[in-house]
C-alpha cells in the first residue's frame, strides 16, 4: 500500500540504536512505516504520496521543547520586544511609535527588558518611565518574567501606587518617598498590572495563580485567546517543534487547547500541569489535580504534571542561595525569597508523589534546589520508590555536593542552555557579578550534570528565551569562553539533539510512542535544512526547519 508521506534523500538521526542511520522514511496513518534507504521508501510513492525531499539535512524525530509557557509566549509576539535595547533614548525611540499605533491599550505592554536596560547599573523606577509616556500606562517585563516595572500611571491604574499586601516571596519595591518604586517582584506584586493588558492577564493565571479567569471569559475573549494560542503554536513548529511541555497550567488554559484539538487548530502535542502555589493549601491537590488529570489524557493534550516555585532568579536576588549574595544584592544578609516554606513545600511533594503525579520544580538557587532535592527524598521515603521521573527545572546554580544526589534519587535536570551567560542571549558578564567565586564551578553545569549519571534534557522556558530551537542548540554545543574560572561545560551535538528528543519524549513518559525514527512510532518527524554533523558548532543557527510532521499530518513547510 501507498505511504502517505515519504521523506528521501536524508541524513537521518534516528536515536534507534538498532538502525541509528538511514535514509528515507514513510508515514502512513500517523505512523511511522519503514525506516531504511532511499530506493525501499521511494518504491512505496503512490499517486496520493507526499514527497518531501530532505535534499541532504538532518531528519530528526520532532523536537519537544520540555519547558515552556505557551500562552503567554503566544501573547507576546504581539508585544513589542525590547531585546538588546539599552537607554532612555533608545526605549522612547521605540516605545513612541508603538503607543501610537496601539491607541486603544489600556497599558502599553513590553517585553524582554533587560535588568541593565539603562545602561548605567541603575534600576529602572517609574520616574524613568513617565519621561518616555507620562499620561498612558507604561510596563514592561524583564526576560525571565520575574520583575516587572511600570511608570506611575500604570501603578495607579493597578492600584498599586502606595504599596499593598503581596504574597510571600513578592515585593511592591517601595521608594524614598513612600510610593512605590515602580519595580514590581515576582508574580504577587505584578498581577494587577498584567490585569490591564489585552488579554487581561488571563495568558499569565497559569503561573501567576494556577486558577481560570474571574470573572470567566466571554465567548469573544476565549476566540481571541484560542487564536492567539493558535498563532504561538504555528510558530512553534516553524521551529521543528511537534511537543510542548507548558509550565503554567489552569482548566481554562486546556479548555483552549481542547477546543483548537476540535477546530484541528492543535498543531503541537502539549502536557499542561496542575499549578500549585506556595499560598495554597496542601489539600488543593488532592481537590483539584487528579479530576483535571483523568479529564485530560488525550494523544495530543495531556495533564499529568504539578509544577510548583520554590524561588525567584538571581538577577533579582529573590534567588534562593545558602549564604547571602555578594554586593549590594546580599544587603541585610539576603539570601532570596522563600516561596514555600520547607515544611509546606515537602508535605506538597510528598501529596503530589502520592497521587501519582510527575512533579516539575522551578529551583534556581543552590539552597532552592538543595531544598527541592530534600522533598523529593523525603516523598520517596513517604511513599516508597517508584519511576516518578520528578524533575527540577534550571538548576542555574547548585552546590556540588548535592550533584551526586539527582541521579541517586532519579531526579531529572531540566536545563536551558540558552538561560547560561555563556549561551549568547543575555549578558555574559551579568551572573558574575551575583554569584560568589566558590559558587562558580556548580553554576550551569551542564555536562557536570549530565557526566554525573543524572538524566538531562534541555528546552527554551519560551517566552524567557525565543522557542527557536537552533539557538539553545548553538548554546550547548558552542558555548561562549567565560575565562579560566568557568569550566567548559560543552555538549556533544548527539546528546544536545537526544535531550531536545528522545530524552524529552522519555520525561513525558512516552518513550514508547515518540523521540525516536522507528516503525510504529507516532510520525512526529523535523525536516532541517543542513546536516547538522557537517556545521561547524558557531554555525549550527544556520540551519532551519524546512518541514514539521506531527501526527503524520503536515504542520509546517517553509
């Protein structure tokens, strides 16, 4: 019979170990058929077969980015971006024409500015802001979604001028004159202000609170969020992306989602977690978790992961670290913001391992991921051993005698090597600045990691990062030199390729079906424009999607 699709002329890495190269492929039913030379594919070519000739790239199993938030991504592509941007001059330059052209915002929303954006070490205030747009509300994110900061008439039209009460681990960053700074920290202080946006902060209430829309969204605020959705999904597989493991998670979110599945609109595969906060009570996951995961355990949709915050980000200090930050960060002895307090945090894990729940755990610090690794420990002694596959996400800095530990106790390392100062995006010399020497050797350890027997895979954290897949790559694979106090922490190209594939399709529990070229798998297939072993490392962005199969279904073709 006839394939449906058939990829020839391919260098194919197919993470089968029984035939890790070939090349040529056939699809038929959404599944993968036969994998083998050009002249046994090509003899199944019907009158009705697809033919993509892969003109010598790399074919590869679909990348699974296994860390990122999809609706507030999807949101701010229609944002305007100030990567790279540095200076009042340079921010009004463009903020300017943007407020002009989006007369009917209720707040003039950007994204993606840097700590340093003033380009004198000096924090953002609102009194910066209000010489760019003094009579519109004004706000802008930091990369990592994690501070916010707002001119005054933004903070007034959030009510948060004169401060107010926040959640543990935020923080309304009050001046010297008794009204707020225009700094806003972590999602308890900043909340408000996302209220004003277009989507009215619903693409956030995955992260900021884990709950849907109150009041709920009308009928014309869901098509618009399902649309917007569904534009952050063609992006994605513009990148060779078929799954996505979200971070942020509520019902409303996976109503959207179900619905796209429905209009056929669902073009990647995505898990979307029960999100629990560090103010909820123990007992909301055993009241709310399970009935959300046996409502979705679709082929395409699937709930089957809790994700919880024990800390912030370093850039900020709200970091959890085991001894004060140096400089002015550590002022008062900080050491970061506790999210959860410990007793709380582990009698969650030890809930969420019970009930069966796979675990996801945003720990950045080396006392945050000490402290995830302790409740992860003690929810197996809890409940006994099973194959969890827990995972904790960044691990940006940890000390070394807890590294033995994640593979000791099965614990998976969710890395993003784009996240590193060495990656090419952010600053280089940005972390040195918050991390003391000793701290250096544990910091974005990523081959430490991973040559410690402890599993890895790797993701964007999307809209942190863009979703474009070949740059996370070039930054494990072709990391910057930070000097002689910075290890080479380097990866292979094949264990860079596994972690963004096979392994990530392993950390879904879906080894069975994905992450591998091999007949019976679903046909979730990226077809790139290079073979990828014949780029030099510095060169790997060169390469590109050209065409993305999810499901045996066509998703994108450049």
């Amino acid at each position: 019979m006839p394939a449906d699709i058939v990829i020839h002329n391919g260098a194919l890495m197919t993470f089968d170990e029984a035939q890790p190269q070939a090349e040529a492929l056939a699809i038929s039913g959404g599944k993968i058929t036969h994998v083998g030379t050009d002249a046994e594919v090509m003899a199944q070519i019907g009158a009705e077969t697809r033919v993509i000739d892969a003109q010598g790239g790399t074919v590869l199993p679909g990348f699974i980015d296994s860390h990122v938030h999809l609706f507030g991504g999807s949101v701010e592509l229609e944002y305007l971006n100030l990567y790279g941007v540095k200076g009042l001059d340079e921010m009004r330059r463009l903020i300017l024409p943007y407020a002009k052209a989006n007369p009917d915002d209720k707040l003039l929303f950007c994204v993606m500015a840097d700590y340093g954006i003033l380009g004198t070490g000096s924090t953002l205030t609102r009194q910066d802001l209000d010489t760019i747009l003094p009579d519109r509300p004004l706000a802008m994110f930091a990369p990592d979604h994690h501070t916010v900061w707002a001119n005054t008439t933004a903070l007034k039209a959030a009510g948060l001028l004169e401060g107010g009460e926040v959640d543990a681990g935020s923080e309304i960053v009050m001046g010297a004159d008794g009204l707020a700074s225009g700094e806003l920290l972590e999602p308890g202080a900043y909340s408000p202000v996302l209220a004003l946006t277009r989507h009215g902060g619903r693409d956030m209430l995955g992260l900021t609170s884990g709950k849907d829309p109150v009041p709920p969204a009308t009928a014309q605020q869901r098509e618009m969020d399902k649309d917007v959705i569904a534009r952050g999904l063609a992006h994605c597989a513009a990148q060779g992306i078929t799954g996505l493991h979200l971070m942020d998670g509520n019902r409303y979110q996976l109503e959207l989602l179900s619905e796209l599945e429905a209009e056929g609109r669902l073009i990647c595969r995505c898990n979307v977690p029960f999100h629990l906060k560090g103010t909820d009570p123990v007992e909301r996951i055993g009241h709310e978790a399970p009935a959300m995961r046996a409502d979705y355990q679709g082929d395409k949709l699937r709930c089957i992961h809790v994700k919880m915050f024990i800390d912030g980000v370093i850039e900020s200090g709200t970091a959890l670290m085991l001894r004060p930050y140096p400089g002015d960060l550590g002022a008062g002895g900080n050491t970061g913001d506790e999210v959860f307090t410990q007793e709380h945090f582990v009698a969650a894990c030890a809930e969420a391992d019970r009930l069966g729940f796979q675990i996801a755990v945003h720990a950045i610090g080396d006392a945050a991921v000490r402290r995830t690794i302790d409740a992860f420990e003690a929810a197996q002694k809890a409940n006994g051993t099973r194959d969890s596959r827990h995972r904790i996400e960044h691990i940006e800095v940890m000390h070394l005698d807890d590294l033995p530990r994640l593979s000791e106790l099965g614990i998976v390392a969710s890395l993003q090597p784009g996240h590193a100062p060495r990656g090419h995006i952010f600053p280089p010399e940005g972390v040195t600045n918050y991390l003391h020497p000793d701290q250096i050797p544990g910091a974005y350890a990523w081959q430490s990691i991973r040559e410690s027997g402890a599993k890895v895979v790797f993701s964007t954290d999307w809209p942190v990062i863009p979703v474009d897949v070949m740059r996370s790559i070039k930054a494990a694979i072709a990391p910057l030199d930070l000097g002689a106090d910075w290890a080479d922490q380097s990866q292979s190209l094949t264990d860079t390729l596994a972690s963004y594939t096979r392994d990530n399709a392993w950390v879904e529990f879906a080894e069975d079906r994905r992450g591998r070229l091999k007949p019976g798998m679903d046909a979730d297939v990226a077809v790139l424009s290079h073979d990828l072993t014949q780029l030099a490392p510095k060169n790997i962005t060169e390469a590109e999607a050209r065409a993305t199969i999810m499901g045996g279904e066509l998703t994108f073709q450049r």
